[in-house]
C-alpha cells in the first residue's frame, strides 16, 4: 500500500510541478520497472511493463509461446502446460503471466531514477520546444542573467534565451537583472534542449513595435510594406493605407509624435524616417531620401538603377552623414542610387555642348580632366542595395 501511494505521489508531483504529461511520467514508470526486471532476469525472458490506473501499481508481464516442442524454457511453453493455465490456447498463440512487481518498483526507484530524470528532461525540452517554436518573430520581454563569450543570456521564465553580440544594439549596456525586450529569429532543437534566438538589430523587431503602439497596422488598415535599419542609428519604414481616409505616416507618428517616440525610446533613440509607400519606383525614391527634396529622377527599370538630380544645398542632406541616408534608400527601393548635384549636372552638359562648338575632347588639360573626376567623386554618392523586407506582400516581393 505504501508503494502504491508512493508511486501515485510521485507521478502526481512531477506532473504538477514539472507541467509534463501525465502519460509520459506513466512511461517512464514503466520503463524503470521493466529496466530493473530485465536486469534481474538479465534479458532471457519476454517482460512487459503496465501501469494500473485503479490500483495504482506498475505491473509487470511475463509473455511466453506456445508451442509444441520447448527449446527455450524462459520464452516457450508446451501446448498440454498452457492448457492448464488456459484451455482454449492454441499453438503459437501467446501467453502472459503476471509476476510480483513490488521487489522490481522498489528497486526502480533506485536503478532506474537517471531512466525517469532523462525522461522528464526530455519531455520538457519538448515542452518547451512547441510552445515557443509558434512565437517566432514575436517580441519577448526576458531577464538578463549573464554574459558568456559577448552572448547575452536572457530568462524568459521556464527557458533561457541567448541574444548574440551581432544581434544586440551599439553602445547598449546591460547587468543581470536588467529586462530587455526583443524579438525571437529562431528556434532550434540541439542536444542541450531548445535554443531560442533573439535579436534587437532586425529590421522585424522595428515592425513589431509599431504594430504593438499603432492600433490601425493591428487592425491591418495601415500596413508596413518595408524596413531598413542601421542598427542605434537610423531607420526607415515605408507604410501604406487600406483606407483613404486614413494618412498611415500620421496613424505611425501619432498625437504629437507620441506613438512614433515611444518606439524611439524602446530602441535608445535610433532615428525613424516614416515614409509614405508608393508602387511608382520614382516617387517612392523621392519619399525614400526624405527629408531631402529630389529635383529630377531618371529611371533605367532593366537596370534597376535611379538617377537623382538634387539641387546643390540638398546633395549633403541627401547623401547622409557617412553615406547613411541614400544607402538605407537604395535598400528600402532595392535599387542603385546615382545622386548629382543640379550644378554638376549642368557643368557636364556644358562640356558636352563645348564638344560640338569644334572643342576637341582630346585636347582638354589633363591635370582638368582629374580635377572634374575629383569633384564628381565628392559629389556623387553610388550605392548597391539590398533590400530588406518585413513581412512584404508578394506584389513587392515580384518587384
């Protein structure tokens, strides 16, 4: 009776503070009577284990066949003593016996405790597998614990996260105990259990706090149609609307830029460009170098390539401290992005014309043909994109 209780307790316990399934707890009863049982009777004889619900035993059954000759006394039994037992058996049918198990439960608990550890082990990291491999890309607030090797380990309560150095913000600083919020990338299942990554660089992070702080991208009336980053730096996100009524970079910014600030505050003051989303690739260009005004755009659509005239005291405003605004613009179009001054372009017209008033190219001063190549290279800003995209409909996927 005490081992029945005992037993019963046990499953119980581990069920309500382990949150395992009762069935796996079960099994790993029975495979612990059955391991220890095997032991004993090392292996010769066929040995089932079955957990009683009523009585609240692990039972255990010992299977033998019957047949006509015996070769194997622990596996075979003759036709005439199976009828003893049984009258109705016929040969090769097979025949269980139960045994006394309560000398094998006992000693379970004690041979077999590393088979139900492993058990349970392996039942919560399946646990835990399932229940966040359906959160990916979704924000997770966690506690720090520690740092290993630039990786920073983040407590999400029944699992532990890592947030490598690549995916954490510049010139953030974090002690254990600190919380931090960020977005899952990944989870994956290794030897060690589940492993969930995080990140606060991806551009999907950006469009996950928003989505948190503007009602309407909740409601899907406003949609992010793309997102760049430079990580702690700068961002730009291209919105659109589903409703006329509705301006979604107003909807983005909110009462006196409280929505949008917010979002700024969570990512330590990174800069956000709110950008309307337009399918025409020129005038999506223009939004993309805000807060620049472009002049003129020349298109080559087989190319994928923009050439943008602006005029000269915008070029500096354009191209961005270090390049970074007509980069993040090639990556938000997804094309290269040729940026002139209008004084630049119109000296280069000039020469053009001069050729045909009888100049000849060729007679043109060296030492003036370096000096124009210099100035056009502090003037002119070509950057290659590559487009980052956040949850892009196919229409701009094909695009």
């Amino acid at each position: 009776m005490e081992t029945t209780l005992s037993i019963k307790h046990a499953i119980e316990q581990i069920v309500k503070e382990k949150g395992i399934d009762r069935n796996v707890v079960i099994e790993a009863m029975e495979q612990a009577v059955l391991t220890a049982a095997n032991k004993k009777y090392r292996n010769t004889r066929e040995l089932e284990a079955r957990y009683n619900s009523d009585s609240g035993e692990v039972e255990l059954f010992e299977f033998v066949t019957v047949v006509e000759e015996v070769q194997d006394s622990y596996k075979e039994i003759d036709i005439e003593e199976a009828r003893e037992i049984d009258s109705e058996v016929e040969i090769g049918d097979s025949l269980g016996e139960k045994l006394d198990a309560s000398g094998f439960t006992r000693i379970a608990a004690q041979t077999a405790k590393q088979v139900i550890i492993q058990k349970v082990r392996e039942a919560e990291r399946e646990t835990i597998f399932n229940e966040y491999s359906d959160r990916q890309w979704e924000i997770i607030t966690g506690m720090v614990r520690r740092f290993e090797k630039g990786e920073l380990l983040v407590d999400l309560g029944r699992a532990e996260a890592v947030l490598p150095s690549k995916e954490q913000m510049p010139r953030e600083v974090y002690r254990p105990g600190d919380r931090i919020r960020a977005i899952i990338t990944e989870i994956r299942m290794t030897t060690k259990g589940p492993q969930i990554i995080l990140s606060r660089t991806h551009p999907s992070m950006l469009a996950k706090l928003f989505a948190a702080e503007v009602p309407e991208i909740a409601e899907g009336i406003v949609e992010i149609n793309a997102v760049v980053r430079d990580p702690g730096s700068r961002a730009k996100v291209a919105v659109s609307s589903n409703d006329r009524d509705i301006d979604p970079v107003g909807a983005c910014v909110g009462m006196r830029g409280a929505r949008v600030q917010n979002v700024v505050s969570e990512l330590r003051g990174e800069k956000i460009d709110i950008i309307p989303w337009s399918e025409d690739i020129a005038r999506f260009a223009c939004n993309a170098l805000s807060p620049a005004q472009v002049s003129k755009v020349f298109v080559d659509e087989d190319n994928r390539t923009l050439e943008i005239i602006v005029a000269d005291d915008q070029l500096s405003l354009a191209i961005g401290k270090r390049g970074q605004n007509v980069s993040l613009a090639a990556r938000l179009t997804g094309c290269r992005i040729d940026i002139k001054s209008e004084s630049k372009v119109a000296e280069a017209e000039l020469q053009g014309f001069s050729s045909y008033d009888g100049t000849s190219q060729g007679e043109e001063d060296p030492a003036d043909g370096d000096m124009g190549a210099a100035a056009e290279t502090e003037t002119t800003e070509s950057v290659t994109s590559e487009t980052v995209t956040v949850e892009a409909p196919a229409e701009q996927q094909a695009e």
